[in-house]
C-alpha cells in the first residue's frame, strides 16, 4: 500500500464532489465574463475585493484555532472533559494539512469557499482583461 500526499495546491479540490467543483468553477467563470466589457475601474475594484476574500484554507485555520480556545478555556473553567475539543480540532487541522481533508471542507465548498488557486485564478483572467483593454 503506497501512500499518497496531494499537491497543496489540489488537496482541496480532490476531496470535495465533482458537482460542487464544477458550480464553483462555474461562477468563478461567469464572475470573469461578467467582466469582459466593464471598465478598467469596476475590474480594478473586482481585484481589490478578491484580494479581500478569505480562501478555505484561512476559514478552516481560523474555525480550527476558535475550537482549541473555546476547548481550552472550557477545559480549564468548566470541565476537562473540553479539553478534547483542542486535540479532536488540532487532529482534523493535522489531517487536512496532510491529505486536504477534514469535517468541515464539504460543508464550506457547499457555501462557495474557493481555495487561493480559484481565487487568483479569477484575479490574474480580471488582470489580463485590464492588459486587454490597455492595448499590451
């Protein structure tokens, strides 16, 4: 049995379902598209608020670190019993750094959550239409 770590970069994609990839891919063209005749300034804005965009990774990191404080205040004030919350949180953000999976990927794919390289995607096609319509 081998044992196969995937790309940073396509950890996310792979374990989340065809269809919810295919709908994010989707918008993130139709998003594009919708920029293909606006102005330099509504493009330049578009790119400003991409940079803005939390990617999956940051949600996840963020929700993780929220659970091992919450686990461990409650740990320490209530009972210690909360203290598994730190190391069941800290175990899935283990899991997701190696193999790009945990509890919570399927559910925020569901919501749109793009990975950066979705994101950037979107920003360098919004960065060749402004090359565009400058004429490079």
């Amino acid at each position: 049995m081998t044992f196969s770590i995937p790309a940073t970069t396509r950890r996310v994609e792979l374990h989340t379902s065809k269809r919810v990839n295919q709908r994010i891919r989707k918008e993130t063209l139709d998003n594009i598209a919708s920029y293909t005749n606006k102005p330099n300034e509504e493009i330049i804005a578009r790119i400003n608020e991409l940079n803005k965009e939390w990617d999956i990774e940051r949600l996840l990191e963020t929700n993780a670190a929220s659970a091992v404080i919450l686990g461990t205040i409650l740990g320490f004030a209530a009972n210690k019993k909360w203290f598994a919350l730190s190391g069941v949180a800290g175990g899935f953000l283990l899991e997701h750094a190696i193999q790009g999976w945990c509890p919570p990927i399927p559910i925020f794919r569901r919501l749109g959550i793009r990975t950066s390289s979705e994101i950037n995607y979107e920003k360098e096609a919004l960065k060749n239409l402004l090359s565009i319509h400058r004429g490079y």
